[in-house]
C-alpha cells in the first residue's frame, strides 16, 4: 500500500509524498514526489508523466552542481496540466533497495513500477501516461515503452543511443580535451580507456579479468603517477555490473522496437552525450516510427542549461 502526505505548495500545485512499492523487486520502496495540477478539479482525471533520472545516486530532483531539473519540469508540466511522479533511485534518499550492482534493467523495473502506480490512481487518466527520461533515463524509458504498449509518449533528454563502449570512449577523449590535452593526445587517452574496456568485456573469467585490468591499471599508474587508490578506484568502477552492463547494452536496438510517440532531444554542448555521435543513430533506429522527432538544441549543455 502507498503511504503519502500532502501539501499545497506556492504555485498552487497539489503536491503528495509518497512511498510505493516495485513488486518485481521484493524490499524495493520507491520514495517520491507527486505533483497535481490544483487548477484542475479533483474528480477529474489527468494525463501525466514519470520522470526518470540519469546515472549516479539521483535524487528525485536529479539534483546536480546545485541544479534541480526535475523539479523544475514538474512545474511546467504541472502548468500544463498534467500530474508528474518523480522519485529518488533505489538506496537513494528516501527510497529502499541497494544502488550498488543494480543495472539499468533493475532501473526500468523501478520506473515501471512507478508507471503502473499512476496508471492505478483514480485521478490519473491511465491511457495518458508517457515517461521521461534523462541522460541513462533516455535508456531506460525505451525499455519499458517497447514491451507495454500502454505507455503513452517518450520524451528522451540526452539520451545514448550508442552502446557504452562508444559512449565512454568519446567521454575520455572529451574529457582530455576539456582539461587542454591536444586532439591527439585526446585520441590516445581514449584509446587506453578502450582497451581496458575491451579487457572487461572479453576475459573469459573474472580472475583473468581481474588481473589483466589491474595490469594494466598499474601501468597506467606508473606513467601517470596516480596512487594505489585510485587504480582500486577504477577497477571497481570498470568491473562493476552496471558498467558491465552499459558496455555492451545497443540502446539503438531497443529505440528501433519503439512505435510510440517519441521526442528526442540532444544539446549541442553535450560534452558526456555528445550529438557529434548519437543524433545519426537516433534517426535511423526512429525511422520507421512515423510519430518520432529528434532534435538538437543549440547552445545548451548535458542538463539543459
């Protein structure tokens, strides 16, 4: 059963706190935030939307650098009349479960869940419940929308659309170029990235996985001089079963089971889900779904701002 408090709050928004559950996920209680339109009656039902953070422990705001995006889309969404769930990742915030080893496949169970929660609301129009998603929301939301015909439109912000190998190789060469290293110098660093990917994603045993990155780690440390515990720090980023998951994971093979009304949009300063390699991908995995639209939006970054 769902748990819930309410407060009416400046903008005349309804809004309730609430807890439910994921049932594909005994001990699993999501915390979260509904917010209904006050300009519409009670007794009538709304359409509305579940947002879906990215990647990290988000809370339900997907507060970052000081930045609430997800509160403030629920006040434009709620301006426009629609009801919108938000809610913290599981192990985050108020919200039950471990953040630890869970994969973008536990993820959309925890966003299904929150899906089927407002579609059994008496006062949400269950027919008119779409998913928003960010960044590795922009994952997760295909995945429930391509198996439940039920959901009602998509709308994904920055989301990858190519697989995490891809993804973490031009996030390596950006990042060095971010930090003045020269173009070539950049393509180096990526490549080193990619082979310790290629070592995670092909070693037929954990233990020759293991000793082959660490190998290769120390190496890296000693020409880098980075300390022991930063080479720990990566091996257990690099061996982690989200990462081992996102490596491999063709987010285009999903987008092209996809029928559903969908709205993608890119940021043309993305520096973490860069256009240059994600906009092409997205239209050819949309392109047979007629009610598809992808955009770029020109002189924004990752969060839209």
């Amino acid at each position: 059963q769902t748990r819930a408090r309410q407060v009416v709050l400046a903008t005349g928004a309804i809004e309730r706190h609430l807890v439910f559950p994921n049932n594909d996920r005994p001990g699993v209680m999501l915390a979260g935030t509904l917010e209904r339109p006050a300009h519409v009656a009670v007794d009538r039902p709304v359409p509305a939307v579940v947002l879906i953070h990215g990647s990290g422990p988000n809370d339900r705001d997907e507060t970052m650098y000081g930045h609430k995006p997800f509160r403030l889309l629920a006040g434009l969404f709620t301006s426009a009349g629609y009801a919108v769930l938000r809610y913290d990742k599981r192990g985050v915030g108020e919200s039950g479960g471990a953040l630890r080893g869970a994969t973008i496949i536990d993820f959309a169970a925890d966003a299904e869940a929150a899906f089927d929660y407002l579609r059994r609301r008496a006062d949400i129009d269950g027919q008119r419940v779409g998913l928003l998603g960010h960044s590795e929301g922009g994952m997760v939301a295909p995945l429930i929308a391509a198996r439940r015909p039920e959901v009602a439109w998509l709308v994904l912000l920055a989301p990858p659309v190519v697989n995490g190998r891809e993804i973490s190789r031009d996030q390596n060469r950006q990042g060095a170029i971010d930090r003045g290293v020269s173009e070539p110098d950049a393509l180096a660093a990526a490549d080193e990235a990619s082979r310790l990917f290629d070592i995670v994603m092909t070693s037929p045993t954990a233990a020759e996985r293991d000793q082959q990155l660490l190998q290769a780690l120390h190496d890296i440390a000693a020409r880098r001089h980075m300390s022991e515990a930063v080479v720990q720090a990566q091996h257990e980023s690099l061996t982690s079963a989200w990462f081992r998951h996102i490596l491999a994971y063709d987010p285009a093979a999903t987008l092209r089971q996809i029928r559903t009304p969908t709205l993608v949009l890119f940021a043309a300063l993305d520096h973490q889900i860069a256009p240059a390699i994600n906009e092409a991908p997205a239209r050819a995995a949309l392109q047979d779904n007629r009610a598809a639209e992808v955009r770029v939006l020109p002189g924004v970054n990752h969060l839209f701002v």
